[in-house]
C-alpha cells in the first residue's frame, strides 16, 4: 500500500518578488519528490498563499 507524507509551506505576499521566490522554493521541493496537491489564497489583509503538500514515502527497509 502507498504512503504518502505532506508538507505546508506558507508564501506571505508582501514584495514584488514573491511569486518568483514561491516559485522557486516549489521548484526546490519538487526537486525533492513534493508534489503540490492544494493551494489556499487570502487577499484579505495581503496575507498572501498557504501551499500544502505531499510525497510519497519509502517503507523501512525497501531500497529504491
């Protein structure tokens, strides 16, 4: 049976930059095996986007 384990990254939206900066932070995890499988958006107060994520894991003692 697969298993999964999930990651939340949080991208506040207060610099002309951070769409290039969350693009790359998810790019580095996607280099890692993460997947994006929801992202939440706030416009109220420019809070910006909450990203979960997930990948899936190993079980002990099976080497890929």
């Amino acid at each position: 049976m697969k298993t999964f384990e999930y990651d939340i990254l949080s991208f506040p939206m207060t610099r002309k930059t951070s769409l290039s900066d969350m693009q790359a932070s998810l790019n580095a995890k996607g280099a890692e095996g993460w997947e994006v499988v929801s992202i939440s958006s706030s416009e109220f107060a420019n809070i910006g986007h909450t990203v979960f994520l997930k990948r899936e894991t190993t079980p002990a003692g099976v080497t890929a």
